[in-house]
C-alpha cells in the first residue's frame, strides 16, 4: 500500500496536533543542523582524502632525470 498525499497530509496534521507547532519546528531545525554537520563532514573527508591522493600521485611521478 502506497502513502498518497491525503495521507501524508493526515499523518502532519497528527503530529502537528500532538506535538505543538512550536516543538515541530525546533525539531525541523535540529534535524537541518545535523543534515547540515553530516555534509560538512563528508566534504571535509573527501577534502582529506582528494589531499592525501595528491601527495601519493606525486611520490609515483618520474622526476625529469628519470623520464627516457
């Protein structure tokens, strides 16, 4: 069984009723920081990674003396 909109739309309107507006939003917001702390993470490894790769790419490269 497949969730259609009218379903959707009855399922906030539950939880918009049982939690308050105010406590809905501040749950939205944390939910935004830590969506927002995951993807800074991801970049900062990949950053990391894309670095580290660099120095070993350069560490494999013939110097000119070596090159035929």
């Amino acid at each position: 069984m497949q969730m259609g909109p009218l379903q959707i739309l009855l399922i906030a309107i539950v939880v918009l009723v049982l939690f308050g507006r105010g406590k809905v939003s501040a749950l939205m917001g944390e939910f935004g920081k830590g969506i927002t702390a995951f993807k800074k993470g991801v970049n900062d490894g990949t950053a990391e990674l894309e670095k580290d790769a660099s120095v070993v790419a350069k560490d494999v490269t013939p110097e000119e003396k070596d090159k035929v």
